[in-house]
C-alpha cells in the first residue's frame, strides 16, 4: 500500500522576497510582449523598482516578525541571518544597478546626448532613445538574475543551488552582449562569459554528483554529517569538493578562475557591468561561505591550505595585472581579482568574525563599484563611452565634481581611513589573525600596498595631467544615474565613518543546518 505524498511546509513569508522578484520577471516579459514598444521604458522601470521595494519592506517585516535561524521548502532553503542579510543586500545593490540601467538601457542615444549637449531625461533625450529602439527586455532579465542571486546564497542543498546557479547566470550571458555600441566587443565578452560559465558549471554538476555518491544525499548537513566520521572514500569527499568550488569561484572571481572577468567587464554595457561586479560577487561568496562553513567545515585541516594557496594567487594576480591596464573597466576587473582574494581571508576564518567580516565586506565593495561604475559611464566621446585611461587625463578640471567623487570611490577600494573599504579590509584582517592565517594577512596587506599604485595612478592622471584638446566630454547624467552615484557614495562614506550599526547587524546569528 503506497503511502500519499506530502507536501512540504512552505514559509511564504519569508520567501515572499523572492517571490515577488520573480513575480514582477515574469510580469516584466508579459509586458514586453503585450506594451506598446514607446510606453515599455517607463512601464519596465516603474515596474522593476517597485518590485524591490516591495520584496525589501517584505523582507524587513519578516525580520522582526518572522522566526529565527529556519528553514523552508524541506529545508533547501535557508531563512536565517546570513542569508537574510545577504537578500536585503542584494535588494539593495539590485536597486542601485537597475537605476544605472533605467538611465541609460543599453546607452539609448548616448553619443547623441553627449554631442548635441542634450541632458538625459528630457523629451528630446526620450525621442532619441525611442529612435534607438531601446532594449527594455534587460530589466526582467536583471531580475530573474537577481531572484536566483538570492537563491544562490541560500540554498542549503547542492541541487538547489546548481539551478539557482543556472537562473542567475543565463540572464547575465544574454545582458553582457546587449551593447548597441561596440557591439562586436560586447558580443564577444557574452560568447566568452557563456562558454567559460558552461564549463564551469559543468564542473560545479560534476562536483555535485560525487558528493552525493560520497555522502547518498545533495543536503549540505547529511555531507557534514558523512564527512564527520565515516570510513568512506576521502577521494570522492575531497575530488567532489574541489569541482564544486571550482564552479563557485569561478562565478566570484577568484583568481586563477578569474579569467572571464577583464573581457567581460570591458565589453560588456557599463550598467551591466556594474550588476554583475557587485551582486554576482555577493551572490557568489555567500554561496561559497555557506558550502564550505555548513558542508565542509569539519574538513577544515584537509583543504584549508590549498584555499589559503587560492586566496593569495588571487590577491597577487589581481593587484600585480591591474598595475598594467589601459583601460578603466579592465583595471576595476583585475581590482575585484584581488577583492576575491581579501574576501577569502574572512571566508577562511570559519568564526563568526570571518562570517561578520565577509558580509560587511560584501555591501561596502558592492555599493562602492556600482558607484564607480555609475561614474565611468559619464565620461564619453562620439562613438559611445571612453574608458582608455588616456581620456580620463585633466578629468579634475573638466569636470571637478565627477573627479572627486572618482577620487574618492578609487580611495576606497585602496582601503583609505573614513571610507567603507578600509574597514573592510580591518575587519576581514583582523578575522584572519584572529583564526591563526597571519601569513595569508601578510600577503593581503602587501597586494594592497601594491594594488593602490594603479587607482592612485588614475588619481594623478585626473587632476596633474592636461585635458587633450579633442578628449571625451562628461555627460550630464540623468535622474537615475546621479541617484545611483549619489547612494553608492553616501554608503561608502557612512560605513567608514560610522560602520558598527551594520557591522552588528552582520554578526547577528550564524548558519541554520
């Protein structure tokens, strides 16, 4: 006699910020089959903005009136508080990148606004974009990535985590190739983006089915529990391990997997470009400090030191490459290289420190580079964006405004006092001494001495160098975009000055088995 099946108790509350994310995707593709093409930019922004909003006052209302350290959907997902800070991050960040893109959707009439001294936003700049037959379907695609973004760091099983992994990372293929300007490059960065993705989620599925034969189970506890005491082959527990983060790192950049990440960034839409430099590496890391601390952690002593060998290649590689870039995009790529490194300190402290120091670390560089980016995008000539570092030469007296505010984002990703990214990088050091990895912290502190030379070289660039006679010009941004830079900055300045509220609300609560 068959027993009926049961369904599993589903917390909608605390899923509902997901849900509403993927609810307004879905909306959002309806739409683009069923608006009219000139209504589709406002129905499309409207839509995707209040659909943060909302999943974020749902995910502040579950955080004081929903239960604690739980699961949901038979325990696949995680509802504690990493996870919950991770989603009201990436809500967040998701935010600041969809007003970059609502100024600029794949640069509608961008070399138009530029040449003619048009500012964004008015009738004449509408009529332009609406000429260049806008690309809205972006904004549903950055949502669905954004939904599985969330899912990605909260998943508590491995097969949940490959699919999330797959929702997050198709969309974003599809954006980097959507540049109407260089569209050979930026077609280029999506086909090499998608074949290096493949492979490595090819190894990230690889990964997942011997652990499944090692432990009979894709939960992150029953691996835990196998690996824990068993007299099962190692070979399946540690090779399976390997795969599987070679597929994580490889999505947060990591060094040697960081490969994609300079062509990509260059070629693909700056806006874009900004999504994926700050909530993929949010995403990513949270789904890596919860595989490794849940799944792993009782492994630690195996696989620490070839974790620690990936940590400082990374933080080299991208502080010692960056010094010979050209090119802004390229150089803030190999600059999230040696990020991934530093990020790794906190992640391989496996204490509550290292768990509160890579999550603050996650939203200060995250609102920084969204910021940064925002500001790259306004520095342009008549064929589309100028990112040669030629052209940023005499940017301080062209535009004073534009070149501190530069200024004062490149400070903080060298980690300068007063701004979000020297805490960052106290706190994630500081959890590393404190777990016993003191030479890992040694070489961190040198690749960042090394790593401030090329965003100090672009600072002297700026503002003792002559503006070429022909050099781009700085456009005037729109509504959304002075948004965007206005909170990215606002943030970065507020975490350095006064980082304890977040830093305590980061350390609040570790991972739920």
């Amino acid at each position: 006699m068959t027993t009926p099946a049961s369904l599993p108790d589903i917390d909608y509350a605390g899923v509902a910020p997901v849900l509403i994310i993927l609810g307004a995707a879905c909306i959002g593709v309806l739409l683009e089959a069923f608006v009219p093409r000139s209504q589709r930019w406002a129905v499309q922004v409207v839509l995707s903005l209040l659909a943060i909003v909302v999943a974020a006052i749902a995910l502040g209302a579950y955080l004081y009136t929903g239960p604690q350290n739980t699961s949901t959907f038979a325990g696949s997902i995680a509802l504690d508080r990493p996870a919950l800070f991770l989603w009201g991050t990436l809500l967040a960040l998701g935010l600041g990148s969809i007003l970059l893109i609502a100024d600029r959707v794949v640069e509608p009439g961008g070399a138009f606004v530029a040449q003619a001294g048009i500012r964004p936003g008015t009738m004449l700049d509408k009529e332009q974009a609406n000429r260049s037959s806008m690309q809205t379907e972006v904004f549903p695609l950055a949502l669905f990535s954004l939904a599985g973004m969330m899912i990605f760091c909260s998943a508590n099983d491995l097969l949940s985590m490959f699919v999330a992994l797959e929702v997050l990372s198709l969309p974003l293929y599809l954006m980097c190739g959507l540049a109407r300007r260089r569209r050979l490059l930026s077609q280029e960065a999506a086909v090499k983006y998608f074949l290096l993705g493949a492979f490595a989620s090819a190894f990230f599925l690889y990964g997942v089915a011997l652990l499944y034969g090692y432990a009979n189970s894709v939960k992150l506890a029953d691996i835990a529990n196998a690996a824990g005491g068993t007299n099962r082959s190692d070979a399946l527990l540690f090779l399976g391990m390997g795969l599987l983060l070679i597929g994580l790192l490889f999505k947060g950049s990591v060094g040697p997997f960081h490969t994609w990440t300079p062509d990509v960034y260059q070629g693909a839409p700056t806006p874009m470009t900004a999504f994926m430099g700050a909530c993929t590496k949010v995403a990513a890391f949270g789904a890596i400090l919860r595989v490794l601390m849940v799944a792993f952690g009782s492994t630690h002593w195996e696989w620490q030191t070839i974790m620690w060998v990936v940590a400082g290649i990374s933080m080299l590689l991208g502080a010692i490459l960056g010094i010979t870039q050209t090119d802004v995009k390229r150089m803030i790529a190999y600059s999230s290289v040696a990020h991934a490194g530093f990020l790794l300190v906190g992640v391989l402290a496996l204490d509550g420190s290292g768990i509160r120091a890579t999550l603050f670390y996650l939203i200060s560089y995250g609102f920084t580079t969204i910021a940064a980016f925002g500001v790259v995008s306004l520095v342009r000539d008549g064929t589309g964006e100028s990112t040669s570092l030629s052209s940023w030469a005499g940017l301080g007296k062209r535009s004073p405004l534009l070149a501190g505010i530069f200024t004062f984002l490149l400070l903080a990703l060298a980690g300068i006092p007063l701004t979000s990214g020297f805490v960052s990088k106290f706190v994630v050091f500081a959890a590393g001494m404190s777990a016993g990895i003191t030479p890992l912290v040694v070489l961190g502190l040198i690749a960042s001495t090394i790593a401030a030379f090329f965003y100090l070289r672009v600072i002297v660039l700026m503002y003792f160098s002559e503006p070429a006679a022909d050099g781009p010009t700085v456009t005037l941004p729109g509504m959304y975009t002075t948004a965007a830079i206005t909170l990215g900055t606002l943030v970065t300045l507020l975490l350095g000055v006064y980082p304890s509220f977040m830093l305590d609300w980061a350390g609040t609560g570790g991972f739920v088995v």
